[in-house]
C-alpha cells in the first residue's frame, strides 16, 4: 500500500507569539518547532496501516530548512522515505497545490493530514489536497477501518457521530482520539538519519505561487479588562454574590 | 464583474440550524454596506419550505438544489451543488458557518473554486470594497486580519459569535438541478449514531459548566451536571479530565479539543493552561472557581471565586435556584 502522510511543523503549543512590532508576522525568537500534534495522529495511522498491509510511507512536509527536524521525526517514528517543498509562508490553496504536485507522483492509495494546522489554525490544506487530487475526502475522522479497497471512518458532528465510507484513494484528516501516536525509539531516530529525503522547490515540481489569500495584518489578541475576584470567607456569600453578577451586571443567566 | 454575498445555509433532517441565521445575518450587514444582494443555497431533500426562515434573516434569494441524493451530508454530493451555483453566478463573497460540516463543505470549496477563505473569523467587515476578515491565529494568542485576492472571497465564521438579526427579505425561491448522480459519489454515510441524551452541542450552547482535575473524579461531576441543568447549560472538560477517563472526548475544551464561545463559561477545577485557553478565550463572559489563587484561568476571568469547589458549586445551584 502507497501511504502518504502530510506533516507541518509549528511551534510548541506552551510557545509563547509575539507579533512583530509592524504586524507583518510573528517574531520566531526562542520558540521550540515541533510536528503539529494532528499530524501525529495520522502519521501513525499511516504506521499501522503500513503494519497491517505491507507497503511504504512517504512523509510529505512544506517550510523552510528547519522543517527538515519534523521529517525525521516521522521517519524515527517509522516512515520509510520523506519529501521536503522548501517553499515558505504558502497560503492554504498553495500549500494544497504544492502537496499535490509532490504526491500525484506517488500514487497514494491513501493519504493522511491532520485535521487542522495549530500554528494558522486553517483547516483547509487536507480537503483542498482532496480536490486537487481528484480524490475523495473524509474530515475530522477519531477512528479508522481500511479493506477493501474502501475506507470505515468515524467522525464526530454536534450531537450525533458519523460513519462513512469513502472511495480509494482517498485523503483523511485526522482528530485526536484516532489513535495514540508512538514516540521515536532510540534506534529508529539512528534509522532515521539514513533514509532518503527528495528535495524540492516551486520550479522542481513545476508549479508558481500565486497568493490568495492574505495576511494584511497581524495583532495581538484584544486585552481582556481585569476580572472581579469576589472576595469573602463564606462560599455562600460569594456563590450568592457570582450568580447576582451573572444576572445583574452581566445579564446571562 | 463578481457580485453578491452569498452564503450556504446548513440544515440536518429538514431544519436550519442557528449558525444559518448567523452567516445570514453578517451577509445582509456586508451587502447593505457594499448596495449588493444576499443570495442563500440550500442544500437538502424536502428542504424548499425552509426558504422563508431564511429571508426572514435578510436573504433576498435562496437558491435550492432540493434532491434524495442529498438526504445526508455528504462532501463530494453538497460540495458539487454549491460549486457549481456560485461559479455559474460569478459570485463575489462566499460565506459558511465553521461548524463541523461547514468546516469541511468550506474547505472542499477553497479546493473547487481555486479560491482563498479566511477560517473560523469572529470578525468580519469591509474595506475599500473587498472583505476584510478578522480570526484568531495560534490558538488565539495572536489575531489575523485577511484579505483574499481571489473571488469568490471566502470566509468561515466561528458560531455563536454572530448575532442573528431579524432583517425580513423576499426570500425569492430559485430551484437548480446540479445533475449529480448517486454514482458519481464516492463517499456515503453509512450510519448515523445520534446522542440520545438530548443535550445541545458545546458548540451551540449559549452556557457552558465545564471541570477540569480539580474535581478529582468521574462521579463528582453530578455538581457540575446538576448546576449545567438549572442554568440549560452543557458540560465541558479540561483535557486533564478526559485523558483520566472520566468525560468523554467530545467534551473537551481546548486547542485539540472544541472551540466555543459561549455567552458565559464558568471553569471549576480547571487551571487555565495555554492549551484550554485556546478554545474558550471567545467566551463572552468567563467565571473561574478555583482554590488556587495564582491559577491562570482567574487572568482571563470576568469574575472569579478563590476556594474549594466542592464548597462553591452547590452554593452557586442553590442561589442560582432562588432566582431562575
Ligand atoms: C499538544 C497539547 C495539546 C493540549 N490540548 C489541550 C486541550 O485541548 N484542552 C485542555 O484543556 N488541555 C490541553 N492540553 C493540556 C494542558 O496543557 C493542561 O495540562 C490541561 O489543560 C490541564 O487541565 P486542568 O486545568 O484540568 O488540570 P490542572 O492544570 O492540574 O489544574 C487543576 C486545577 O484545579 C484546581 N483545584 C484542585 N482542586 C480544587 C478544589 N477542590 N477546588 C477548586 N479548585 C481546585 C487547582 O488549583 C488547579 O488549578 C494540551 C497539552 C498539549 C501538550
Ligand atoms: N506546510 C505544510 N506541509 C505539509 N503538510 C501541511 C502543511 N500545511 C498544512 N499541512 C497539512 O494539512 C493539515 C491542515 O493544515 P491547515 O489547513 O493549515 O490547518 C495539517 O495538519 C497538515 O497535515
């Protein structure tokens, strides 16, 4: 089986953003990179269906240099080969057109995305990829059957949970509760280091960028005006006091 | 020229569901500003009678693709249909709502329409004629304003964020026929497990109760759930809580959990880590109940209450009792 997983790196989530004083962007000083933890989820999915059926899977990532890290993370993990798209800062259509022109080669009779990126917090790149291939899509799916020749998935929406089943090939982005992602052993870290990375820039695969959407300005969140700590010994008191804020001053309940 | 606000309503089994009059709502403001038109598709089987509600929230013209294929949602069925309406229509703005099936529809829709959209915005205008949305990036540690250079500009928008407002419009209905045949999808739904316990979705729900480690085990969340039921409220979890079993992962609030805004959220036992702040820091109004006063949650708190929440919670049902 050809198994395709897409990795972004983004910051740690304790990563404290800063953005730079004329809002073009974040100041990337002192934060700690890592595999988006979606991304975690659906390379070892990708693990185990590998485990179950035989094959190889490609880790497929897009950033500058230091993307490299988080394909070896993967290829410690157990991926057998990578390919890196040193092309920064794409939107999501282009980050999507880029991963297609990669994958299309490779024949995917699945591929695996997270469910959103937590760095731009999109949520886009799998389902445009979907398109872009030409292929079926099924989102925000916690939990995986392939045989067939089909896809099983659950997904969960407001108030019910879904199972459908897809077509392959097809893309699949993955929701924490799919699986527990493994941690790199110590001799697949070693492994790692000696598997095949290509790569590629924009002219390699033969695309150009064209911009669709943009960032025009980045700020910090709205301040928040400082609470009302209700002050007292009793819990009764103040419980008394909280519920007369709820429905006196603030007016929701 | 690309002209019109356009938006896709959603519907599950035949009715609307509150984020429709949201989208609707935002579209009408948008084109009264720029003198343009609010157009609505709607997707479903037996859906055309739900055009009136639609108009009642400022949509001038709702375009109905009304079929059994479209019985359930499906990607691949609904992402076609509305395709081919907004393409055949040149429109010029192209609203969904962020909701799980939003979510997916709108992002298979950037894909089809070769097009760029601003994700899950909680504020949304326009600027020198082109739509200037504004969203939460890295968790809500920083916010974005996009412009998309590409048409149809597409946005998502968070639910519950939005007011509906009440704008009453024609409403005119214009039936359309995608021509899409069972055997052209490749995805179906095979089941669907409805949760029976009646409750509304985090996503949805106006209040929200939720606990974190700080209630110390499964059953002791009856305080949480008997408060959660007097104020009509739904019941959240820190993921500390549902990484130790004791509520279900579809509670879990945070960055790799939901996101909600709810008009209050009242956090009890929770610390107010980085992580849980991403998916709650929307809330209109936010109530902290902890006995550590340094706990970070009581920074983003519009009220808090420093002691033991075995203490506090019943309290706060009892007072809450007097007065509801
Ligand atoms: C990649 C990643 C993703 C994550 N995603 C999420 C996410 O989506 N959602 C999420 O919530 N977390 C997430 N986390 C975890 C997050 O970092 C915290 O560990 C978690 O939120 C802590 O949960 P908590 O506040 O319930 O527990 P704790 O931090 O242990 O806090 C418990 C609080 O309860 C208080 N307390 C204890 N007893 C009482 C009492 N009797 N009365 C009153 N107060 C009491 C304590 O003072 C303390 O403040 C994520 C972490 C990582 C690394
Ligand atoms: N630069 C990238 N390189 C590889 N995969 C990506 C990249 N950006 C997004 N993805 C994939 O698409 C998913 C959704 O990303 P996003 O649409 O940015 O939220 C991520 O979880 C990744 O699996």
């Amino acid at each position: 089986m050809n198994i395709v997983a897409c990795v972004k790196q983004v910051p740690d989530t304790e990563a404290l953003i800063k953005v730079k004083p004329d809002g073009s962007g974040i100041d990337e000083g002192g934060i700690k990179w890592v595999m988006n933890p979606y991304d975690e989820y659906g390379v070892e999915a990708a693990l185990k269906l590998k485990e179950a059926n035989g094959g190889e899977v490609t880790v497929v990532s897009l950033g500058p240099a230091r993307t490299m890290e988080t394909i070896r993370t993967a290829l410690a993990m157990g991926a057998d080969k990578g390919v890196h798209i040193t092309i920064d800062g794409a939107d999501a259509y282009n980050t999507a057109a880029a991963l297609a022109a990669a994958i299309k080669d490779i024949n995917p009779d699945i591929v695996f995305c997270g469910q959103r990126a937590i760095d731009d917090d999109s949520g886009q790149v799998g389902s445009v990829l979907a398109e872009l291939l030409g292929i079926p899509q099924v989102t925000i799916v916690t939990g995986l059957e392939v045989a067939d020749g089909k896809v099983k998935a659950i997904k969960p929406i407001e108030g019910a949970q879904l199972v459908i089943e897809s077509a392959m090939p097809c893309v699949v982005t993955a929701q924490k509760g799919l699986n527990e992602p493994r941690y790199a052993s110590l001799p697949g870290i070693m492994k790692a280091k000696k598997k095949p990375v290509d790569v590629k820039d924009a002219a390699a695969l033969g695309i150009s960028i064209e911009p669709k959407a943009k960032i025009a300005r980045m700020t910090p969140p709205p301040v928040r005006a400082p609470g009302k700590i209700i002050a007292g010994d009793d819990p009764a008191a103040k419980a008394a006091e909280l519920v007369k804020l709820l429905r006196e001053e603030a007016k929701v309940i | 020229m690309a002209k019109g606000v356009w938006i896709v309503a959603e519907q599950r089994d035949g009715a609307l569901r509150k984020i429709s009059f949201e989208i609707a709502s935002v579209a009408r403001k948008l084109a009264d500003e720029l003198g343009d038109d609010v157009n609505a598709v709607l997707v479903g089987s037996g859906v055309e009678g739900l055009a009136p509600e639609l108009a009642k929230y400022g949509v001038d013209k709702v375009y109905i693709a009304d079929d059994p294929i479209y019985a359930n949602y499906t990607t691949d069925a609904y992402s076609a249909a509305v395709a081919k309406v907004v393409k055949e229509n040149d429109a010029s703005i192209l609203l969904l709502g962020s909701s799980v099936q939003g979510k997916d529809l709108s992002a298979s829709l950037v894909g089809k329409l070769a097009t760029g959209m601003a994700s899950d915005c909680t504020d949304i205008k326009i600027a020198d004629g082109k739509l200037l949305a504004i969203r939460p990036m890295y968790a809500g540690k920083c916010f974005g304003e996009i412009v998309v250079e590409s048409y149809p500009q597409m946005a998502s928008l968070r639910p519950n964020v939005f007011p509906a407002v009440e704008n009453a419009k024609a409403g005119e209905v214009v039936k359309f026929d995608a021509g899409i045949a069972a055997g052209d999808l490749k995805t179906k739904v095979l089941e669907t497990q409805k949760d029976t316990s009646g409750k509304v979705d985090l996503t949805e729900a106006d209040i929200i109760v939720s606990g974190g480690r700080g209630m110390k085990g499964p059953d002791e969340y009856k305080i949480i759930e008997e408060l959660a039921d007097l104020l009509g409220a739904a019941v959240g979890a820190s993921r500390a809580a549902v990484d130790a079993g004791w509520r279900p992962q579809t509670d879990q609030v945070g960055q790799t959990g939901k996101v909600v805004s709810p008009n209050l959220y009242i956090a009890c036992g929770i610390s107010g880590a980085i992580q849980h702040l991403a998916g709650m820091s929307s809330s209109k109004y936010i109530v902290a109940i902890n006995k550590d006063a340094e706990a970070p949650i009581f920074a983003k708190a519009d009220y808090g209450i420093v002691d033991d929440l075995f203490k506090v919670i019943p309290e706060v049902t009892a007072a809450a009792k007097k007065i509801l």
